[in-house]
C-alpha cells in the first residue's frame, strides 16, 4: 500500500481552507498512486485556536466528516485526519478513517492529553484500541502524546494493528520524539508506524515537521523535513511478515511479570 503524510499546519481557525488543503493533496496522492492519505492532529481546525476548538467542535458525522467522505469517494482513495469532535457537552480531540468509498472505518479519541492547553479544552477518550481493515491491512488509530507512552503501542501489536496512523502537533523542543522514539516504537512492537505533524509557529508552539514512515526494523522509510510537504510511502506486506517472523519481541513476553505495571 501506498500512503501519503500531509505534513501541514493548513490555514488555523478556517475549516474551510483546510478542506480546500485537503483536497488538494488528496488529488496529488491520488495521481501518485496513493491509497491512503493522512493528515495531522487538528488539521481541519487548527491546534492552538484557543476557545476556537469548542466552537469549531462537529459531531463524528457532521458537516466536515460529509466534507472529508465527499474528498476521499471524489479522489478514489481513503482520509485519515484529526479534528475536535463534539458529543453532548464534551469535545474530544479526534481522528477519524473515511474510506475510498466514503464511509467512515473508525474514530479515535485521543486518550492522553498533553499539557494545561489540552487538557482545559478536550475531554480524554477511553478506548485505546481502534483498528480499522484497509487494503488487505490492519489500520490503527492513535493521536501525538498517546504513542510516547509504550503500553499504547504495544496494546496495538497485540492486537493485530499492521499500520499504527499517528497524527501529530509536535512541538519544539521535543523532535527527539519524531528523529528516535518513533522507529524504536515501531522496531519494539513490529508495525509500520506513520507519525504526521503540523509545521511553523502557531500560537505560543513552533512546530517541528519531521512526519515520517517507520518500518518495523525500525528503519524511517521515508522522512520529511521542516517545512510543508506531502511525503510518499510505501508499506510492504512481505517485509512485514518477514520482520515479525525474525525478531522474538511479542513472542518471547513473560506478562505475568507486568502485573505490577497496571497496579
């Protein structure tokens, strides 16, 4: 499967103009044989709009996610994206997959909030686990701050996840995150791990860029740089087969000697 990261701040605060970014790079993932483009965390708002993200908050099935399926039915191939999503009294900071047909595969909640920014404007999410078949592959969900956090990940290898989509707002001076713990965490716990940031100065964050596709030799298949950019990748089945079968990690667990980790 080929994939494409959007590795874009977009236009903060218009969902409008995000969706015309969208668009745009849909089109030119689609032309370059892509099946599957994903965006970063926030994109159809912005990260840091402030009491904007209430405001701007859709349900999982509103007006934009319409938006979104009409993009990726229009263009011939699937969406992941993160936006604020409203139920009831609570925004959650989410992700969704539309497909290339334009239904909705999964929604994500971002489960681990970062900082007094987030956690003053987003309710938590509580599921940790959600996965979605794409392509003959097992897709899962996660936002930014979830995947620093080793159990997240590795909840997700138990569970089959092949492709670990991770849309991002890292911020500066934290790209030790995206430059070494995202290969490691996908070596550890043998996926592909897509990991897809915003870029520049917004607000009071400096953005870093750096989205990447890391392999489960923990080898980056492919990286971006600091600035806006649509980045092509591949996944490949075989490699991934054959990197589960050499490396023991999942096999070779002891978890009754964990126990203490969930106490």
């Amino acid at each position: 499967m080929r994939i494409a990261l959007l590795q874009s701040s977009g236009r903060p605060g218009s969902v409008g103009e995000n969706l015309k970014v969208l668009g745009e790079a849909a089109g030119r993932a689609a032309r370059a044989g892509a099946e599957l483009l994903v965006a970063p965390e926030l994109f159809l708002t912005g990260y840091a709009i402030g009491d904007g993200v209430g405001r701007l908050a859709e349900p999982a099935d509103g007006d934009s996610a319409d938006a979104v399926a009409d993009l990726a039915a229009r263009h011939g191939l699937a969406i992941a994206y993160g936006y604020p999503e409203r139920a009831g009294d609570d925004v959650f900071n989410a992700a969704q997959v539309i497909s290339a047909t334009g239904d909705r595969l999964a929604g994500y909640r971002k489960t681990h909030l970062f900082g007094c920014f987030e956690r003053d404007h987003f309710t938590p999410g509580e599921q940790p686990v959600v996965q979605a078949e794409l392509g003959g592959l097992r897709v899962g969900l996660m936002i930014c701050y979830d995947v620093e956090f080793p159990e997240n990940v590795r909840a997700h290898a138990l569970a089959g996840t092949d492709l670990l989509i991770v849309p991002t707002a890292q911020m500066s001076p934290f790209q030790f995150v995206a430059e070494s713990m995202i290969p490691v965490r996908a070596f550890e716990s043998q996926l592909y791990l897509a990991y897809v940031n915003r870029v520049g100065e917004e607000g009071e964050f400096d953005f870093v860029g750096l989205s990447v596709l890391a392999g489960p030799d923990g080898i980056a298949r492919a990286r971006a740089g600091k600035d806006e950019e649509l980045l092509l990748a591949d996944i490949d089945p075989v490699l991934l087969a054959a990197s589960r079968e050499a490396n023991p990690y999942l096999a070779d667990r002891r978890p009754d000697l964990y126990r203490s980790l969930t106490r």
